[in-house]
C-alpha cells in the first residue's frame, strides 16, 4: 500500500518539528549550562549578550524571538515548585498573565 502525499507531508513536518524543538532545547539547555555561575558580573555578562543579540538582529525575528520566550514562560508557570524554583515560577506565572499581540511583520 502506497503512503499518500498528504501521510508523506505530514510525518516529514512533524520530523522538522521534532527537531526544532530539540534544537532549542539544546540552545536552552547550553543557555542553563552557561548561567550555572554565582558570580554576578557574569551573570551581567550573559544578559548583555543576550539583550545584544536580541538587538542585533532582524526586527522581526526579534520580535519572533521574544514572543517565543514569552510562550515558554507560559508554559514553564506550570511547572513544580520548590524553594530553588519559586521565584522564577511565580514570575513567569506574572507573565502568563500578560496577553501581547506579536505581529508577524
């Protein structure tokens, strides 16, 4: 029996999707290793760069790049707490409250 074009269409976008979304795990997850310090002059470091490469960026992928992050505290302010976790919980549940049109432009 023959896959039809649609069945084809549909496994390949959900294979790109798969790997999307490991790609940005594993950005995030270099992103945690890197934020692994106590020290806040690094800590300082590494919001400058990422503020900078917000910046330096196209204006739209820009504005993609913020609501993404916007999602995904969404999604992280259901996640467990416990004391190591609390505040950066309770901010993103402040977030999700927060509804924001991003245009695509």
């Amino acid at each position: 029996m023959a896959i039809s074009e649609e069945t084809k269409y549909t496994i390949q976008k959900n294979r790109a999707l798969r790997e999307t979304q490991e790609r940005a795990k594993e950005l995030i997850d270099n992103l945690i290793d890197l934020s692994n310090v106590l020290d806040d002059d690094t800590q300082k470091a590494i919001q400058e760069g990422i503020a900078q490469s917000l910046v330096e960026n196209h204006r739209t992928l820009q504005q993609s790049t913020v609501c993404n992050l916007h999602e995904a505290l969404k999604i992280y302010s259901k996640t467990d707490t416990d004391p190591r976790n609390q505040s950066a919980v309770e901010f993103a549940q402040k977030v999700s409250e927060i509804e924001h049109y991003f245009p695509t432009i």
